[in-house]
C-alpha cells in the first residue's frame, strides 16, 4: 500500500527471515562468525540462542547462503517430531532416499553419506531451527548422530538454534552427554540505540529507498524504547508507521507517527 507512495521496490519491514535484509549488527556479526568457526573448524556441536524475534532464523539463512561450495546443508525448521521423522527430514533435505521405518537402517543410510562426502572433502551440515521445541527423546536422537566420526573428525556438524528456553533445558543433569559435546556456543542479545537507527536505514536502503521516508531523532529514539533492540519489534513499528505516513501524505516520520504506530500494535487504535 505505501510501498509506491515512498517509491520503494519491496517491502522493507516484512517479517519473514529474508537473508537480504540481514543487518550486520555487532552480536550478529559474532554469531555469524560463532557459526562458521564451528562448522569450519568441524567442532562439531554449535549452540545459538537468542529471544523470540532477536534475528536467528534470518541469521541461520545467511549462513546458508555462505555455505556453498564444499559443503552439504540440511534445515529441519520444525523439530516437533519422532526420531524417525526426523531422521527421514535430514535424509530427505540431503537429497537422500528417506524411506523406511528401520531408525537403524535410516542412520546407516546417512553415516554412508557422510562418509562418501568427508572422502570427497565436503563439510555436512545440520540446522535445527527451534531447537527448544525437541523433545527429550529427539535430542538424544541428535546426540547419537554427533557419535558419526572417523578417528579424525565428526563426520557431521550440528547447529541447535533456539529461544533461551534451550539453555536451562540443556543444563539438566539428564542433559549432560549431550551439553559436553557443544564446543561453540553463542547468545544473540538485543542491539543498541545507534544500532536500530542503522539496521533501519539499512533495510530501507536494501528495499529501494531513494531518501523516503525519514525518521527524526526521536522517532528512532521511541522505536528503540518499544522494540527494546528486538529486530522484529522493530519491524512491526517500522511497518506500521510507513502506513501512518502514507495515510497522512507524510515523507517525514516523527514522534507523533511512531506513537500512533504503537498505540496500533497494541491494539489500542489510532
């Protein structure tokens, strides 16, 4: 809807974990590199944590993306599953026959992968997107699966990104074999102030932006306060308050319109 009337090629606040619009802020670039130390440095086991909205499904398809050449990627996004679902959803996303109810036969199935691709000097890769959400028995699946090695390395590399809900579950006592394996781990925290000014310029700039709209000092300053540093709080007040300047033929977006925006979000009206 405002989308022409700003002159912009794409919608710069959408929600979805669109790798383009990744905003390098300084614990995502440590997150990112937490990310490639681990699965360059075959370690194995590699943790992401951060809060609901912080950017790590964005962040974990931009590690997709850099993964490219000598390197096999599995995504499973929705980890609420039996151990033998999910072992046919990683031989499936690895291009694999997945058929068969044999768990047994499953892994024997991917360690022959694993083997033929580590002979031919390829890394392969495991994402597990809301890891919080497995099940005792699912992470004891994923525990077996890191015993896939040579005498040399892991065979397979692991990434578990998850709400800070995964933490303490990990840290139970019938969660140790599997904590003592994680060797990377890395908690993505809320960005700054100046940080959410940037990483809104930035996706608007990614999405066509010739100059339009502006925010004023304070606009950003409100959006900080609301969004506390979340990137998709952010992106809910950003949408919003393009829409209240569109409404109000406004190139220039102040204190008044982020409040108006807010006031929409929380469902208060405007």
């Amino acid at each position: 809807m405002y989308q022409e009337f700003f002159g912009l090629e794409a919608p710069p606040f959408n929600i979805t974990p669109d790798p383009r619009y990744l905003f390098f802020s300084r614990r995502h670039r440590e997150a990112f590199e937490h990310i490639l130390f681990g699965v360059t440095e075959r370690k194995g086991f590699i943790q992401i944590t951060g809060e609901v909205g912080a950017g790590k499904s964005t962040l974990c398809r931009k590690v997709l993306e850099e993964l490219q050449d000598g390197y096999s990627t599995a995504l499973i996004l929705n980890p609420v599953m039996t151990p033998i679902q999910l072992m046919r959803s990683i031989l499936r996303e690895l291009g694999l026959n997945d058929r068969g109810n044999d768990r047994v036969r499953l892994v024997e199935r991917l360690n022959e992968f694993l083997l033929e691709r580590a002979h031919a000097g390829e890394v392969v890769v495991l994402f597990i997107d809301e890891a919080q959400d497995m099940s005792d028995e699912l992470l004891e699946q994923v525990r077996l699966l890191s015993n896939l090695e040579t005498d040399e390395q892991k065979l397979l590399q692991i990434v578990l990104i998850g709400q800070p809900e995964l933490r303490p579950r990990l840290d139970r006592e019938e969660m140790r074999q599997l904590r003592q394996r994680i060797t990377v781990r890395y908690h993505l925290g809320p960005i700054g102030r100046q940080e959410t000014e940037a990483y809104i310029l930035h996706r608007l700039l990614i999405a066509g932006s010739n100059g339009r709209p502006t925010f004023s000092r304070s606009a950003f300053s409100a959006i900080h306060r609301y969004a506390g540093g979340v990137p998709r709080l952010i992106n809910a007040v950003c949408d919003k308050a393009l829409l209240c300047g569109f409404v109000q033929g406004r190139d220039s977006l102040g204190w008044w319109q982020i409040r108006r925006a807010i006031r929409d979000l929380e469902g208060q009206g405007w």
